[in-house]
C-alpha cells in the first residue's frame, strides 16, 4: 500500500492532467457537448418520473431529488465499471510503451466521472431551490455533511470493484457482456428511481430491508436521500460495515493489479 | 572504473500463452482451463551497461531483442532473474509513443511526458522546442486523430527525443518522417547517442547504423547470449552467420 500511496503522489499529475484533458476534449470534440452533462441526467429524469408517475402511481415525494441522487450515484458506479473493463486494451498504445501503475488508468477515468457527478449534483441543488419556491420546502440541516463521508465510501468502493474488474476484463473476452445484465440488475435492486423500502411493503418488505443492508449502492443512495430531504434515519452501522469491506477489498484489488500488471501487456 | 547503470543478472522472460478466455466458451468445453503453456522468449541472459556506453542488440527476428528492451524499460517484469536501472530514468523510442487520440498534440505532449515521470514545470521549459522539433505548426493544438502518420511519427520522435532520459533505449527507429526530417531526426539522434552521460541500447537489424554508433554488440539468438563484445569484433562474425 506504501507503494500505492508513492505511485499516486509520482503519477497525481497524469491522472489529473488527462482527466482535465479528457473531460476539455469532449467540450472541444461538438457544439455544446458539455451541455449533455446536464440533459443527460435530466432526460433520464423525465424517463422514470414517467415510469414512476403514471405507472406507479405513486411517486416518492419530492420526486425530482429522489431520482436524481439514485441515477447521480448510479450512473457514477455503472459508468466506472464498464469503462474498467476494457481500459486497458483501450490504453494499449501507452501500456506497451512505459511502465505505469495501471490503477492510474482506473482513477484517471472515475475522475472524470465524479466531475460529471458533481455536476449533476449542482442540479440537485437547483430543484432544491425550485421545490422551496413552489412547494413543500426542504429544511436543509448539518446532515447533509454526511453526504462527505458517504462519497468516500462510494468511491473507495467503486474503485475496488473497478480494479477487479480491469483485471479480470484483460484475460476474460466476454466480462462485458456478463457486467451489463448485472448492472442491468444492479439497477433495479438498488432503487435508483423508487424507495425499496417504501415500495416492498406488507410480506416484501423484510425483502427490501434485505436489499437496503446487503446492497451498498442501495444503502448509499437510501442515506444521501435522508442526509439531503431528511426523514429516515440513517444506517450508521451498515455504514461502518461497508467502510471496511470497501478498504479491504481496494487494498486487495491493489496488491491483485501490482502483482499481475505485467503480465496485461502479454495478452492484449 | 566507469560507472555501470544497467545490470541485466540471470534473466529469463516467458510468455505464458495467456490466452483470453470466455466464460460461455469455458462453459461448454470439458477441459475448463487448457494447461498453460510457456514459451521462453529470454533464457537467463546476464550482461551489464556502463555510462555512456552505447550498446546495439542484434539477432534474427523473434531472437527476443524487443522482449529484453521492454524488459528493461519495465514495461513487464523478468519472470526469474534481477534487472537493476540503478536509479536511473528509462524511456523506450519506439514508433508512437501511446497517444490520446482525441486529445490535441500539445495536451499529448503533457501527458507522455508525465508518463515518462517529468513534472510538469520541466515539460513546460521544454515544450516549445518540442513542437519547433516536430514542425507540426498549428496542428499542434488540433487532435491528435486529424493527423497523418507522418506527423504521428515526428511528434512521438520529438518528444522522446527532446525530453531526454539517462537511458534511452531505441527500438529500430532511427529516422522517421520524410528525407528532411529523416536527415534532422537522425542527426538528432546521433547528437543524444553520442552525448557522454547517456547511456543507449538500441537495437536493429540495419548492420550498418549499428556499426557507424555502438560501443559494443551484443548478439542475441533463440534467446540466449551468443556473444558480446566490442563492435568490430562481433558485428562481422554475426554477418558471416545471417548471410
């Protein structure tokens, strides 16, 4: 880990310079590209607002909040993990020219997407405001800190499962496949635009406790709701668990990607 | 006793055959995971470098010259064996250096000078004399995909070539572009070979280039060390062997 914590401090740069590179070249790459930052995440809100009003019927309040903190985690999540999969092949050109730590390819990438990420949740605050205006207003309160606290642990998770899978997505042709009905999964089990456990309800609902405790995104996504809209109460040991399950797996997948990357550069 | 910055001990490269697998394939067929094979591309090879030498590799194709260069870059690490830089910096010339294709040249230039552990103050002194090298103009700031493989080529050989290291090591380019930048690039090259502090292995299989620029050859065949030693002594014998 010494190692890990060296190599970043060596290779801080690149991983910053070629997120800020990346993130410029898509604003450069067509008009008004930057603005997809901000409909992408709306569009998809008017999806499931439809999925959840006029099929459901009944959608949770402050409805606009809600979704955009499940698809704002989600989507972060989702997005690091399928673009882990290939990433080294997709970097063949620098991997097999010089040596770098291969997580760097990883934390360069979700970079990028965190910025999406808070981006996305600078809208959050816009419909905050909006509901304030025009409806029952939000009393925001010191919990929202621990939105902080819940952003570590969403990213030391992410890259731990990232790193995994990088790694195994060098030797198995058809992870990507297998990734994406399991995200696909993953989305529905996670209660990105509905409250598991308001809507698995009478004999379910053990069911969506279940899934709020074993699931970490569901359990992420379920306490920055209550840190920003308030209401139920927070999971702090569920909290505590996934802290150390997600540091242990990183330090895992470290010492996993340290001890095999040599031999990616061999396969590709 | 001059100093020695390479020391290549005892090594042994194999590629293992990794293939990739699938896992519906792996489902089906009865023998999950086929018993791996090794190929030995270096057979324990021992020599050492010293300051500003200028060592060449030579042998016939797949002997495992490129093999030992990227070993040495560290690229990939020798399966048994020690190779020790000595705390010295490496980068490894070879035709395009990894390049972002949507990214401009400019922000390439950054990046693959990070990669090869420059901060970003010294690409900043270095930069211009970059892009001047490169004769790449305004495309400079254009992306790296609009260009031709020629301005590929002189934008990788600039940068490796301007943000030098205490090792260089060359794999087979000598001189890229069109006749003018290939004149350029090549007294270029021989102006940073010959510098004293720098040490460089190169290998080729132009005799020639090899003969007018190394210290000393080492011959490598099926992996393992036919012979070492000054240029004039090796290069004729391993001629008499090719022809």
């Amino acid at each position: 880990m010494k190692r890990f914590f060296s190599d970043i401090k060596k290779f801080g740069n690149y991983i910053t310079y070629s997120a800020q590179s990346e993130l410029k070249a898509e604003v450069a790459g067509s008009f008004l590209s930057w603005l997809w930052w901000i409909l992408d995440p709306m569009l998809y809100m008017a999806v499931y607002s439809f999925i959840a009003i006029l099929i459901f019927n009944r959608p949770e309040p402050h409805f606009p909040v809600f979704v955009f903190v499940g698809l704002n985690v989600w989507q972060f999540f989702s997005k690091s993990l399928k673009s882990s999969v290939g990433i080294i092949s997709a970097n063949r050109g620098i991997v097999s020219k010089v040596y770098l730590p291969k997580h760097m390819f990883v934390l360069s990438k979700m970079c990028v997407l965190a910025f999406k990420m808070f981006v996305s949740f600078g809208l959050t605050a816009v419909f905050l405001i909006f509901d304030c205006l025009f409806g029952d207003p939000v009393q925001i309160t010191f919990r929202i800190l621990y939105l902080i606290p819940l952003f570590v642990l969403l990213f030391i998770g992410t890259f731990a499962v990232s790193l995994f899978i990088m790694h195994f997505g060098v030797f198995v042709e058809d992870l990507s496949n297998v990734i994406t009905v399991v995200l696909q999964l993953g989305f529905y089990v996670s209660g990105v635009f509905f409250s598991l456990e308001n809507r698995l309800t009478g004999d379910l609902a053990i069911l969506g406790k279940i899934l709020t405790n074993v699931n970490p995104l569901a359990f992420i996504m379920a306490d920055m709701r209550t840190a920003i809209l308030g209401g139920d109460s927070f999971h702090f040991v569920a909290f505590a668990v996934w802290f150390v399950i997600a540091s242990i797996a990183a330090i895992l997948g470290v010492r996993l990607v340290y001890n095999f990357e040599n031999s990616y550069v061999k396969v590709i | 006793m001059a100093e020695t910055v390479i020391t290549v001990k005892d090594v042994k490269i194999r590629y293992r055959y990794l293939k990739k697998i699938s896992l519906v394939k792996s489902m089906f067929s009865l023998k999950k995971f086929a018993k791996t094979d090794y190929f030995e591309a270096i057979k324990g090879i021992s020599f050492e470098v010293e300051k500003g030498q200028i060592l060449g590799i030579v042998g016939k194709n797949g002997s495992g010259k490129s093999t030992l260069l990227r070993a040495i870059a560290g690229i990939f690490s020798a399966d048994e064996g020690v190779i020790d830089l000595h705390g010295n910096s490496v980068s490894l010339m070879s035709i395009g250096v990894g390049f972002k294709r949507p990214l401009t040249g400019r922000e390439n230039i950054y990046l693959s000078g990070m990669l090869l552990g420059f901060s970003k103050e010294k690409i900043d002194e270095r930069i211009d004399e970059i892009i001047e090298f490169s004769e790449l103009g305004k495309f400079i700031d254009r992306p790296v995909k609009t260009y031709s493989s020629g301005m590929h080529s002189k934008l990788a050989f600039s940068i490796s070539a301007i943000l030098e290291t205490e090792i260089m090591l060359i794999d087979e380019v000598l001189s890229v572009g069109d006749a003018k930048f290939k004149k350029k690039s090549f007294e270029k090259m021989k102006s940073l070979i010959k510098d004293k502090d720098r040490t460089v292995v190169i290998v080729s299989h132009s005799t020639e280039t090899l003969q007018k620029l190394c210290d000393n050859i080492l011959w490598i065949h099926d992996g393992e060390m036919k012979m070492m030693g000054p240029t004039a002594e090796v290069l004729p014998k391993y001629n008499e062997f090719m022809s």
